[in-house]
C-alpha cells in the first residue's frame, strides 16, 4: 500500500487558505486527521486536506453533494478519531479492557443512576419458529407496548430505565431466550453459545463494547430520524434495525463468514483471495467507509483474542490473511472481519457476529435516540429534483 503524505500545518493551511485556528477546528470536527510530528508540531494527512478543498470548493449547490462523508448534525455520544472511537471523551478501545456493555451504556446514556437496577421485563410473547435473529428482534421491539404500559413514554427521566429494558429484550430475542434477564449481558451470550471459561467471555464483552456506537453510521441516523418525531423509543430502535439488517452494514459480517469458510487451512488463504480478486468479486470485511486504513476496533479485537486464545489455529490464520488482502485488495481488516473472526475462532454459529454487533449496537442507538429527543427540530432533509420538469400551459 503507498505511504501517506503528510504536510506540516503551514502547508495544509496554505492549501485550504485558512488560518491555523480553522485548521485546528477542522480537526477537532473530524474533517481532517493529524499525527505527530517533530517536537509539539503536528502534521497533516494530505489527502485529507485536498479531499477537504475539492469539496469546499465544488461549484454544486450544497443541496445536491452526497450524504456520506460530510456533517449534517452535532452529538456528544461519539467521535471517530485516528485512534478509533471515543464514547464522551472515553477511548473505546481503552474501556474495551474492562468495562461491561452496561456501563458503557450508562456513560454514553449520561444517566445519574444505574437504569439496569430495574427488574428485566417481562417474558417475551410467542415467537415464530423458524426466526432469524434480527426478525426475532423486530418481532420483540414491535411487541414491546404489550409488556410495559408506559412503552410509549418520552419522561426524560424514564427512557434511560426503558432503554435498559429494551436492551435486555432486545439481546434475549437475538438469542432466542424466551424471557429477558438480569445477567450481564456477557454472561448471557457466553452461556447462550455454550462457552466455557473467562477468556471466553471477557472476549464477548470486548466485542459488544466495541460494537457499541460508531457515530452517525447509517442504523444510528434511521434512529435519530424517527426520535426527531417523537416516536416513542422501541418503534426508533425498530428503524435502526432495518438499517441494520441490510449487507451492507450490520449484516455485513455474514458475507466475511461465506467466505471465511472456505479457508480450513494456511495453504486456501492464496487460492481464495486471488480467486475472489480474478473474479472481480468484493472482500467484505476489509475497508471502510470512514478509516481509510486500519480500523482500529478490528486491530483491537483481534489483540485481544491472540492474548485470550495464544494457540488458536483460526487466529493463527489472520497474519497472513491480513497482509494478503493488503497486497492483493489494498485495504485492512474492519469491524465485521474481527467478529467473524473470533466468531469462528470461538466455534460460535454462523449469526453469532451479527449477533454480537446488534446486541452491542443498541446500546448506541438507545443513546442517538435519547440525544435526538432533546433537540427541538425534526430531521427533514431537502432532496434536489433532477427528474421530468412540470409541463404548465400558456
């Protein structure tokens, strides 16, 4: 892969014609990335910046540039960094170490008070056989106004409480558990999947924390869409999880695992990356959307399971996997690889990382849902017409 470049502060701000104090900004919103430099100094990605100029200084209304990639609202919950994630001010790859998905849940939900100390509600109505995960979800979160007679309440003061309630039922119905449970959430998808051990369990934790929130990804904004209404929070979470649900993203981490299958030995890693590289196909799990190189929760999970299982032949394949998808697809391991990865590592169902990620990911919907409320406005973009002009009479 080539190098970046990187210019001193002076360059990047002479390319962008500002001042050092709106360069700063620039970092600070996440628009540009800096690293170290010599002494105090820093220095800037140069792609970055030109990426930056080219599109400040594209001639289109602002009405007709793309909605990935650019700022379109303000939240205290999350900022992607060079370093991965920070949940309000908290590195996530730092509370990856030991907190539990429930305190990351109180820190990202701001409560005073723990909202777990409430019981779990209720046994879930009957579900279908036969149910995927995530429509088990969709079922339980549609379900919800039948357990709890305030489902639809928006009491600041409430919906953390309410918040922990649907965490608990939404990761007994991806489980297939027909009633919620106060155990940590861990605890209860170790024990769900049937493994043995701390290890094993602190690397569920690990993953859930790490899952819990990425910003404004795609499911987080169908949440905030729908909060910005005032739609009562189990019918928000249901939008996340149609977003969710698609390929593209939460679903993503099925596709690594079709192709992860067929890899049983060091000797198919070769013959599977050429092949999907001659075909033209995809290597999903590597690259992404907002890191342009590592993503740094996939370079943290996967430490963390070589520490947990050190003689594991599955992690044992990923060294070479990774540094031949680098050379063969230019890109590195994300987010989705890493929970297939130990998904597979761990012996886990073929769902188990999708399951892992959603049971992590509500916890920072949950978050966007609560922030979203505050706001007075309704989210309602303006679309730019490009069809058919209306053909009026004389």
């Amino acid at each position: 892969m080539t190098a970046p470049l990187y210019l001193s502060a002076r360059e990047a701000a002479a390319e962008l014609g500002v001042q050092p104090a709106t360069l700063y900004a620039y970092v600070s919103r996440g628009l540009i990335r800096s690293v170290p430099g010599p002494g105090k100094q820093k220095r800037y990605d140069a792609s970055d910046i030109r990426g930056l100029a080219a599109q400040r200084d594209r001639p289109e209304p602002a009405a007709t540039t793309s909605l990935t990639g650019g700022a379109v609202l303000e939240t205290r919950l999350t900022l992607i960094a060079e370093d991965g994630p920070w949940y309000r001010g908290h590195s996530a790859l730092d509370l990856a170490e030991s907190f539990s998905l429930e305190a990351v849940a109180g820190l990202l939900w701001a409560c005073d008070s723990d909202p777990f100390a409430s019981p779990p509600p209720p046994a879930l109505p009957p579900l279908p056989d036969g149910s995927a995960p995530l429509e088990r979800l969709m079922l339980a979160l549609a379900a919800y106004p039948l357990l709890d007679p305030a489902a639809y309440t928006r009491a600041p003061a409430l919906l953390p409480v309410k918040g922990a309630a649907l965490l608990r039922l939404g990761v007994a119905a991806l489980l297939g558990q027909p009633v919620p449970s106060a155990e940590p959430l861990h605890r209860q998808i170790a024990a769900a999947f049937d493994l043995q051990g701390d290890a094993a369990e602190d690397l569920i934790r690990a993953a859930l924390v790490l899952s819990a929130d990425h910003e404004l990804n795609t499911s987080a904004f169908a949440v905030r869409c729908a909060a910005s209404t005032r739609a009562p929070l189990h019918a928000a979470l249901l939008s996340g999880v149609g977003a969710f649900s698609g390929p593209r993203h939460g679903a993503a981490s099925d596709r690594v695992a079709a192709w992860l299958a067929e890899i049983r030995d060091p000797a198919d890693i070769a013959p599977v990356l050429q092949q999907r590289l001659q075909r033209g196909d995809p290597l999903p799990g590597f690259g992404h959307m907002v890191y342009r190189g590592e993503d740094p929760r996939a370079t943290c999970l996967l430490a963390h399971a070589r520490r947990a299982l050190p003689d594991n032949p599955v992690l044992e394949l990923a060294p070479a996997l990774i540094t031949l998808a680098a050379e063969l697809f230019g890109a590195a391991p994300n987010i989705d690889f890493a929970l297939a990865l130990l998904g597979r590592a761990l012996g886990l169902p073929a769902e188990a990382a999708k399951i892992l990620f959603c049971a992590g990911r509500i916890v920072g919907w949950i978050g966007h849902a609560l922030e979203q409320m505050t706001v007075s406005e309704q989210i309602r973009p303006r679309a730019t017409y490009v069809g058919e002009r209306p053909r009026r009479g004389k």
